[in-house]
C-alpha cells in the first residue's frame, strides 16, 4: 500500500462509510415505503435472536411469578371458583339470549369465521428508535402474516397494521401512533370523519376535520371507517381528549388511543386482509 | 490476526448484548428505549478502546442494526453511528480523557452530537422535526454518558486488577 494511502486510511474508510451510507440513504427515495433487500435480510437475521431474549424474558418473569403466586393461591383458587360459578351462569343466559336473537347455525357460522381470520401474536421487541412508532410480533409469513393486515389488542381495539419487512416468523407492526401511520375513522356520536395519525408522543391527532365541521365532543369514541381500504370498519381506535377550533383551516383534535402500551404484550392479527373480508 | 478476530468476536458479543438489552429494556417499560441507546454506548466504549477506525465500522454495524429495527429510512442511524464510532475514537486519542468526569463530559458530548445529526438527518430525510415529540430522549445523553463512564471506569478497574 502506497505511504500516503496508509497514513489516510482511517480518513478513506470513513469517507467510503459515509458514501456507501449515503447511497444507501439515496437507493430508498424510488422505493418509497418499501424496505431494501439488505434491511429485510438484517431484520431477518436479528429478529430471531429478538424473539429468543423475548423467550427467555417471558419464561423468567412467569417462573418469578409463579412462585410468588403460590403465596395466597389457595384463597385466590377459592374466589376463581366463586367467579367461574357467575361467569358460567351468565355465560349460559347470554348464549340462550344470542340464541334466540340468532339461528345457531348462524352463530357457529360467525364463530368459525372468527376463529380462522385471527392470528394471536405476541410482542417481541418495539422500535429501537422510537417505541411509539412500531413493535415486532412472534408471527411471519409462515403463519399467513402479510403486509397491510390491521392488529388489534386483546380488547380488540385497533393496535396498527403490518408493515414491510414481514420475516419467516416475526412480522414488523405499524403502530398507530406513528407519525407516518394514518387510519381513516369516524366519531361515534356526531359523525365526524377524519384521518387518523400519530403525535410521536404516545398520543394521536385526527387530521383534516374542517374547523367549520360542527359537532366533535371530547370523550367521543372514534371508530375505523374503512375507507382507507386496509382497515376493517367498525374497529375501535381511541377517545377524543381535546378539541381545539381556531382561526386555521382545519380543527385541533387530540384522539388517546383505546391500547395501552404496557398491555400490549399479546396483540391478534387480522389475517385476512380488507380486500378480502370485503 | 489473532488479536483483529478477539476485537471482532468481543464487539460482535457487545452489539449482541446491545441488542439483547434493547429487546429487554423495551418488553420491561417502552419509553425505556428512548431514555438511553444500548447501541450509543457500545460504540463509544469501543471506539475508545480500539480506536477510530473499529469505532466507524462497529458504529455502521450498529447503526444498521437499529434502522432495520426501526421503521423510517434505512442508514440514518447507520451514518449517525459510524461518524460517531469515527469522532469519539479519534478525539478519544487526542485528549486525555481517563479521570471519571471527564469521561462523563466526553461521552455526553459524544452522544448528544450523535442525537443531534440524527436529528438533522431525519429533519432533512422527512422534512419534518425531530421523530419523537416525547421530551423522554434528551434524556438519552445523560443517561448513556452515565452508563458509560461507570463502563469505562470499570473496565479500568478490571484493567488495573490484573496481575
């Protein structure tokens, strides 16, 4: 290697880093929301090593658990008892009231469908940037996850929606909350229809509500449209906290969404897209 | 040779911890994520060590990591770290920064810089401010120049211990 060369060489390097960063950076601008080649074999590599440590976390804190929780079992035994006695006497005259408003066939009808257009998940790391913006979840391709599938929480309330890159068995999830994510809603009430998208904070706004929109209360529950052809309508997203009307065009309107972070350890995935629900 | 492949497996064993911890940190509480960067720290700690050539590629390995991991542009981060693996090892050799606070003050500049061009980067990539509005990550400096210098300091003690 020729003297000057050596004596640059930690300079070259860095200036081939940063070129090769910055083409990186470049080749994406045609993609658009596509993930490269390179990003998706990455995520492939690492996701697995993801949903190990998840594993292991998962394990260790339930065994944790699980011998702090025979401490008192059997006086919480005695109450399950109690509770599963109620429960099932409910559970019996809600299914003879659904009977009756309903043919049983139907009913099953309904159940199996249910039954095989969901896919529970559980979640295996968020976003390493921000953890507002996305989460990884522990089903792939190989478990008939696909891009622009909607994922609700346990509540079945609207969590996001699956987004590229989509591993063998994990899947990466757009969340709500996400800046760049948008949901076309409607308020429950007054009827008001909007898009929803992230603040980037754990909150979201509801966009493009014209302040001359009449109606818009706070406590409101918002609720998918379907219009954005990728959510199923009628899923609930989250509450209007504040409405703000001013001299701008459009409105002010600050939505909480219905998931809560620190629940979301299992989420279900819509494994029919809108397409072909509808 | 053989010492390049023990500085290869060792970072190698140190972005994997990063990861680990990152995967952890974000299961036990999110916003956890955005308090300290597992990935920051590995890099500064080994471009101190190594120097500023193993700090940019480690930072490019690490960098890459995290976009994969994160939706938006693939690279931002990548760029931000490896010119943060390139800086910290090089001001590194130039001034003297063993005693704790110093340490303290070095990678809290480091990391603060780190955020602040992935900042620019993102605002330049987007068109938009900053990717988090929660005010949780200016904590990010702060919170991984500590756990760096306590790293460092450490690693200095074992250093010194050995016969």
């Amino acid at each position: 290697m020729p003297p000057f060369l050596k004596e640059r060489k930690n300079v070259i390097v860095l200036g081939v880093l940063v070129f090769a960063h910055l083409v990186l950076i470049s080749v994406q601008v045609p993609l658009g929301a596509e993930r490269t080649l390179f990003d998706k074999a990455v995520f492939a590599f690492f996701a697995p090593v993801q949903r190990a440590a998840a594993g292991i976390a998962a394990s260790v804190s339930g065994s944790w658990k699980g011998f702090f929780g025979l401490r008192g079992v059997r006086a919480e035994n005695q109450k399950l008892l109690k509770e599963i006695f109620f429960a099932r006497q409910e559970n019996f005259f809600l299914r003879e009231r659904l009977r009756f408003l309903q043919g049983e066939a139907k009913i099953r009808e309904n159940l199996a469908v249910l039954r095989k257009t969901f896919v529970a998940a559980r979640v295996i790391g968020l976003d390493a940037s921000d953890p507002f913006k996305s989460l990884v979840i522990n089903r792939g391709a190989a478990d008939g996850v696909r891009a622009n599938m909607a994922v609700c929480d346990r509540s079945g309330n609207l969590v996001g929606r699956v987004v590229e890159p989509v591993a063998f068995r994990e899947a990466t999830v757009q969340l709500i909350t996400d800046p760049e994510a948008g949901v076309s809603v409607v308020s429950g009430t007054d009827r008001i229809v909007g898009v929803l998208a992230g603040d980037a904070g754990g909150g979201c706004r509801l966009r493009y509500v014209m302040s001359t929109t009449p109606g818009g209360q706070e406590g409101e529950a918002l609720l998918t449209t379907g219009f954005d052809r990728l959510f199923p309508p009628g899923i609930r997203v989250g509450r209007i906290d504040s409405v703000v009307t001013d001299a701008s065009l459009f409105k002010t309107i600050r939505v909480a969404p219905f998931f809560r972070f620190n629940d979301l350890d299992q989420v279900a995935v819509i494994t029919e897209r809108f397409e072909e629900l509808f | 040779m053989r010492d390049i492949l023990k500085d290869i497996l060792e970072a190698a064993a140190a972005v994997l911890a990063a990861f680990l911890l990152y995967s952890l940190a974000g299961r036990a509480y999110p916003p956890l994520v955005l308090v300290f960067n597992a990935f920051s720290l590995v890099v500064i700690v080994f471009s101190v060590w190594k120097g500023e050539l193993f700090g940019a590629v480690l930072g490019t390995a690490c960098g890459l990591l995290q976009d994969s991991f994160s939706l938006g542009v693939f690279g931002v981060a990548g760029l931000s770290k490896t010119l943060l693996g390139y800086l910290a090892g090089y001001v590194s050799r130039k001034m003297q920064i063993g005693p704790s606070f110093r340490n303290f003050v070095f990678i809290f500049v480091c990391a603060a810089g780190e955020l602040a061009v992935w900042t620019l980067l993102y605002a330049l990539v987007f068109s938009r401010k900053m990717a988090s509005g929660s005010a949780l990550v200016l904590f990010q400096p702060l919170v991984t120049a500590a756990l760096g210098s306590a790293l460092l300091g450490l690693a200095r003690r074992l250093e010194a211990a050995k016969p």
